[in-house]
C-alpha cells in the first residue's frame, strides 16, 4: 500500500451530554482522529458523501458518545490489504447494517446499524473510512456520490416493505401513507416501477401534488381531513371504476390504519407497516380477520436483498430524490435541523470532499 495515504480523518461525532431533560438532546462536532491500520480484508474509502435519516435526528437507543454518526454514505475506495483488489478505485456506498446477510426472515446474528453506535465503530460523515470490502456495494453507475449516498437506508427499508413483505406487482393498487420522508419516496418510485397504481397520503397538498407531477401517484389526498379514507375511495373510483381497491398499503404511522381503510381493501389485502411515527399501536379486529387481510412489519433488510434492490433501480434508472445538499462536514448541524422542521421531500445529504477535489 502506498505510503502517501492518509493518516487522520475529520469526523462528525457526537458530544456527551449530562443533560437530564428528557428526550435527551445531543450535539455534534468535528473532531479530527487516526485512521486505522487495514487489517486482513479491510478496504480504505474515501467517502465523497453521506447521508441523514431520521435516526439522527431521533437518536435511537444503544447510541454511544463520542462516536462517528451515520449510516449511509459514498465514496471511492483508495486502499485495499488485498493485492490486486478489484474494488480498488470503485465508487461504492457502505451497507448500513450488520448481522444480516441473506435470511429471508431475519438476521442471523446480532443486528445493528452503522453509525452513533459502540458496534461496529464506525459511521459515514467521515473523510477516510475503514470498512471489511464485503460491506461495501458497488454504486449504480446512472448515480452521483450524493445520489449512491442517499439510497441504502431508505432503499432496502422501502424495497422490503414493498416487495419481500408487500409482494406489490403490475396493475396492483398501493396506498403509501405520510410521502415526503425517504422511504415512502423510495417505495413510492419502486411501486411505480413495477407497474403498480400508487396513491399517496400527506399532511401537504404540495407534497401530495409533487407527488402526483413528478414521481407518478395516480393521486392523494391530505390525512388531515377526519374523512380522509372516504375522500381516497372516491378518488380511486374516478381514476378506475372497475378496480376501485387497495390490494396493498405501505405505512410508516401506525394507529387505526387497518380499521379507516377496511371498506376499500380488497379480500386478502395486505398491510405493511415499516414504522408507528403517529401512535405506537394497530388495532387489528374481526373485519379484518374476516376479508383475510394480512398485517405485515418490516425493518431494514438483509444485505443480499440490498444488492437486489440495487440492481433493480440499476435497471429501471431510478434515482432517488435528495432535498438538500449541504457543503462539507463544518455545514452538517444544519442537517438535523432540517430533519427537526419536517418540510423537506427528499433526502438530506452532506458533500464531505469539495467538488474540484480529485478523486
């Protein structure tokens, strides 16, 4: 390896805090650290850019102080301790968890996720990056480093969602509820994708309508309104009398879900939830029990479903939808509070290496 590598990198950690106000707020700053030796099938990356998604800005239990936050990001491999690596001068992004290789069901060992965590040690807002090269995936080649960066999170949770757990299929009827935030985009272009007619559901007309003009819903309606499932029904009447009915719903709010939209799923409709942002609980009863409806969770996915998805959006040339690019790691505090204001449509990413840099 070349002695002209880097030694240290520049990191977004976060601060330890002896705050007992609860939910605890925790800060970030840039701290510069030693980059480790590569061990055996280890690779260096040069990471271009990363990623926020909202387990930053929420801070989910098993964070650690101190540590390098996030889990999705891009970049270059440099370095390699295997000679002749075919990885090296790749564009890949990191796989964002661990413990989940190829199980259709569940992981096979302890699951995590990369960043703000003791393990592993690592995350993504970071100028150098030590990582194991069977945890890296080469990027698309129709996507940018800020593109590849956005995708992996929202895509494997999305891609599980619609087709491991949803098993959504051409000409097939998908309500995605709360569009805006990177999954339900994400889910949103891989319905579309596949075939499917997608309905959306939004607390903004302009995210409903965006929805509609540039990512291919076939229509939405505000959640807002108390009558908002009759207000959906109607809508998809208009659009197609003969098939009126939701074969599939993708949820991230939990609540009553299964109980608003009991009069417009279809029998042996199938419910996917992949979150409960709203209320922490579905009530599931007898209606549903009696049209054979199916109530389905879905997390992240294993990394060889995360290599298919990728090739499915490698084939069908999609793109995912980045709101904000912020410059450097010295600008990414203003990523959390953008996630904190909620108005974004799209992923937020960070550029760490400046754009005339060579790569």
């Amino acid at each position: 390896m070349s002695s002209n590598l880097p030694t240290h990198t520049r990191c977004l950690v976060l601060n330890k805090t002896s705050s007992a106000v609860k939910p605890t707020l925790h800060d970030t700053s840039v701290k510069r650290r030693p980059i480790p030796t590569l061990e055996e099938n280890d690779i260096l990356v040069k990471m271009v850019a990363a990623a926020f998604n909202h387990r930053e800005k929420d801070l989910y239990p098993g964070i650690e102080d101190d540590s390098v936050i996030g889990c999705d990001g891009a970049g270059l491999v440099i370095a390699s301790s295997t000679i002749s690596d075919p990885l090296l001068h790749k564009r890949v992004f990191l796989t964002p968890s661990r413990g989940w290789k190829a199980n259709p069901q569940r992981p096979e060992k302890r699951f995590t996720v990369i960043g703000g965590t003791a393990y592993p040690p690592i995350g993504t807002m970071c100028e150098y990056l030590v990582v194991e090269r069977d945890e890296v995936i080469e990027a698309p080649t129709h996507l940018s480093f800020e593109q590849a960066a956005a995708w992996p999170c929202a895509g494997i949770t999305a891609y599980r969602a619609v087709f491991i757990k949803g098993h959504v299929g051409a000409d097939q009827n998908v309500l995605i509820t709360g569009i805006g935030g990177g999954v339900a985009l994400t889910a949103l272009q891989l319905c579309v994708a596949a075939g499917a007619n997608v309905y959306v559901t939004s607390s903004s007309d302009e995210k409903i309508q965006k929805a509609i003009r540039e990512f291919g819903a076939k229509g939405g309606v505000n959640y807002k309104h108390q009558d908002w499932p009759k207000q959906l029904h109607a809508l998809m009447r208009v659009k197609d009398k003969s098939n009126p009915d939701l074969d599939v719903i993708i949820d991230q709010a939990g609540g009553d879900i299964c109980g608003k939209t009991i009069r417009m799923l279809k029998l042996g409709a199938i419910v996917v939830c992949f979150g409960m942002h709203a209320e922490p609980a579905i009530p599931f009863t007898m209606p549903n029990v009696m049209k054979n409806i199916e109530l389905k969770g879905s997390t992240m996915g294993s990394q060889a479903e995360l290599v298919r998805a990728t090739d499915f959006i490698a084939k069908h040339k999609i793109v995912p939808h980045i709101s904000h690019v912020l410059d450097g790691l010295d600008d990414a505090e203003r990523g959390f509070e953008l996630l904190q204001d909620g108005s974004s449509m799209g992923k937020i990413v960070v550029r760490i290496a400046p754009k005339e840099a060579k790569l």
